[in-house]
C-alpha cells in the first residue's frame, strides 16, 4: 500500500525548524563551557560607553578603572578557590578590615617598615582563613555558618582593637609599593592584581593542587579513593583566599593612608557570595552503596 506524503510534512521533514535552531543557539550562548553570552554583553557596553562619552576608550579611565576594581579583582581570585572546592567564604571582608588593622598597628608599634606591615597583613588573612578552613573540615560545621561567624567576630576584632578609631600610614615606602606606586606608567594596585591573575592561573590549571581542587570540588569520595587528602586541600583554599584578602587590605591601606576597621561593609554580597552559595548547596552528592559508605567512613577515620 502506497503512502502519500503531503509537500508541507516533506519540507518540514528536510529541514529542521527555525526555532528549534535558534533554541540550540541561545543554549550555546547562555548555558556552554564559555560564557559567550557574558562577552557580548561586555562589548555592547564597551560600543555603548564609548559613544556616550568620548573619554571612555581613553588609557586614564582604563587605568581608572583598574585601580578602583584592584581590591574585588584580587580577594574573587581567591574566592575562585574556594568556590571550586564546593564551599563559600563570606567573611572576606571582614578579613580585609582586620588585616589592614594589623599591618597599620604592626608598623606603629613593632617597626616603621613595610616589610613588617606586608607580613602582618597577609599572615592575619592567612591565620583568618585556617580557622575558617580547620572548622569547616574538622568540626564538619558547613562554611556558609562558619564563615559567617567569622564576619561577625573579624569585624568586631578590628573594631575592639582600636576602638573604632583608624590608624594613620606615614610610611612612605608601604604606600609607595601598595598604593600609590608605578611601574612604567601603570598603577602599582593593577600590577598586583596582575601578579595575583597571573599566580592564580598557574596554580589553578598547571599544578598538582589545582588538579586536587578540582576533584576535591567535583567528586569529594572519587578524591577520597584517589588518595588526596580532601580536608587539607579545602582547607589551604580557605588559606590562600585569607592570603589574598590580606593584601587587598595592604592596597586599600596604601591607598587611604590609613586603615580602618568599618571599610569595605558588604563586600560579600558584592561578590555575590549568598548565590553561589545557595548553588553549591543544591549540587547533588554522589550516591553511594553500604559498602562504600563503610569504606569511606574507615577511610575518614584512618586520615
């Protein structure tokens, strides 16, 4: 028995529908590896800004712009970490405050140097950042809660110490180094933040830890099996975002002249932390059978 096909279902049989095609674009462009969708919206504001303003294309505003992006720039590298490693930081800010205090303090009281201010500064961060990390991993409280906690009891530290009073920078070499520095016409905060890229990328994509992040991230029982110590790569994350924070505090310091404990309020909802935390929490854990369970357990308990 002959079928007949009528023209309209033969055409539509030939060539796939239009919407269906454009659908599989937009999935492309908003839901790829790639945020394509991202780099178009930044260069339709770039044809925008510079038509609204002749000044926009201008080296000055770049470098503008640089400088005053420089402290969010440096302390999201290091949220990168720990964001990879499926946990949150939201004490960033607060850990900035801190640090500043305690470079400004450290040169007041232990010796007018730089060296002394930068060390004091970025080893608070760090110091911040194992307590979030040992807690997290150790006491197996979630870091949205620990983190939270250690906002508030930064914040509160740096105001105590000082008696919310700020702490006048008038070494000139700090401030020189951090802030207000140059090296061939760009502005000491962008070369750091260059260096903090350029160190995160290395450690991120061409090193043994950032495999480790990764997988820590990705699947924490496959990690476990493959032998990588999960709590102590979660945990140099938390560390290292400390670190990065620390010197983001001794930019800001360098900038102002001077720390105080009430700077950068908010940061955290700025880096849009609440959302990706929220992500994290809803990614779905690998099932295991009874017997993986035991061996995970015996495995915990071995480490």
């Amino acid at each position: 028995m002959n079928e007949s096909v009528s023209p309209l279902t033969a055409e539509r049989q030939a060539s796939p529908p239009q919407k269906s095609r454009m659908r599989r674009i937009a999935q492309a462009l908003l839901q790829g590896d790639r945020p394509y969708a991202l780099y178009a919206a930044f260069a339709i504001l770039l044809v925008v800004f510079s038509f609204a303003s002749p000044w926009f294309l201008s080296i000055d505003n770049f470098l503008n712009i640089g400088r005053q992006t420089a402290l969010v720039s440096i302390i999201a590298i290091g949220m990168t970490f720990v964001i990879i490693a499926r946990q949150i930081d939201l004490s960033v800010g607060s850990t900035l405050a801190l640090s500043g205090m305690s470079a400004a303090l450290a040169m007041a009281y232990v010796g007018n140097n730089w060296v002394i201010g930068a060390i004091a500064g970025i080893g608070t961060g760090a110091i911040v950042g194992a307590i979030n990390g040992i807690v997290t991993t150790r006491v197996n409280i979630p870091s949205f809660l620990v983190t939270l906690g250690t906002l508030s009891a930064a914040r509160g530290l740096a105001l105590m110490v000082t008696t919310t009073k700020p702490v006048i920078i008038d070494n000139d070499s700090f401030i020189s180094i951090f802030g207000e520095g140059d090296i061939f016409g760009v502005p000491v905060p962008i070369i750091w933040t260059l260096l903090a890229v350029i160190a995160g990328i290395l450690l991120l994509h061409y090193s043994v830890f950032g495999r480790q992040i990764y997988a820590a991230g990705g699947n924490p029982t496959a990690a476990l099996y493959s032998g990588i110590n999960t709590r102590r790569v979660t945990t140099l994350a938390f560390i290292l975002t400390g670190m990065l924070a620390g010197l983001a505090a001794l930019v800001l310091s360098a900038r102002s002249h001077a720390a105080r404990p009430d700077v950068v309020q908010g940061m955290e909802a700025g880096c849009d932390c609440l959302r990706h935390a929220r992500r994290l929490q809803s990614v779905r854990r690998p099932r295991l059978r009874a017997g993986d369970a035991a061996r995970q357990s015996d495995h915990r308990h071995a480490q």
